[in-house]
C-alpha cells in the first residue's frame, strides 16, 4: 500500500509548498472584503496621516498574515509607505521588537550599534512623552 503510488502524477498534491508556512500566495484567495477593509484602516497612510487602529483576529491559517503582508506591498508599490514585518511571537519583548525593527530600518547592524540605537529611541520616545504630558497638562492638543 505505501510502496506504491496509485495516481499518475505521484500523489494527491501537485506541491508541498503550498503547505509550507514560508508559502505565500500573490494574491490572496477568496479574501476581498478582508482585504479591503484592512486597505481601508490603512488608507490615510498614503496621504501621510495617522491610520485608524488595525485589530486583524481569526483562526490559525486562514489568512490574515497574508492578507496584511499583501495590503502593505500594495501601500508600498503605489505610495511609497515603507512597512516592516516582525513576527511577534517570534520576538515577544519590548528590547527585541525594537532591536529588529531597528535592524530591518538599517539603523543597527549588529547587537552593539542597536543597543546604542536603542538608548537614543528610548531617550527620544521619553522626551516625546514628557513633552506630551506637558502640553496635555496646560491644555494644548
């Protein structure tokens, strides 16, 4: 029984890259309004300006890694909006999300260069919130 295949073209599947996890899609299947409501959230982005808030939920392996990474090549190729992916349950801290987000910026090359990048953004994002505070505090939005 498992010596021998019974098909023509030697199993059931024409490739097993299509169930690989590194298998991506051009376009995803079957999911246009997904799609065009993420390209919605995201849409003031191409104008330079805030996006709304973005909450993408579902079940393991339906679509929605595929669906967000294709609307933000889109948003790359026709705006220009770099975007960075990093997997969060791969790096799951505050110090290695910014540590790669850093790398994949160009900003560090090495572990040395991000612990220095990331002091001056950690210097800089505590001054921005201090100034913040400041200008919540007499009233000024």
């Amino acid at each position: 029984m498992f010596n021998k295949t019974t098909s023509s073209n030697g199993g059931v599947l024409r490739s097993e890259t299509y169930l690989t996890t590194d298998y991506e899609p051009e376009e995803p299947i079957a999911r246009n309004g997904e799609i065009g409501k993420i390209a919605d959230a995201v849409r003031p982005l191409a104008k330079r300006r805030k996006p709304d808030n973005l909450l993408v939920y579902g079940p393991a392996g339906v679509g929605k890694t595929t669906c967000v990474k294709y609307v933000f090549d889109r948003l790359e190729e026709e705006a220009g909006v770099k975007s960075v992916y990093i997997n969060c349950w791969q790096y799951n801290t505050r110090s290695s999300l910014l540590t790669e987000l850093l790398i994949a910026e160009q900003v560090a090359e090495n572990s040395g260069d991000c612990r220095q990048a990331l002091n001056t953004l950690l210097r800089a994002g505590r001054k921005a919130d201090q100034e913040g505070r400041k200008k919540v505090n007499t009233g000024i939005l």
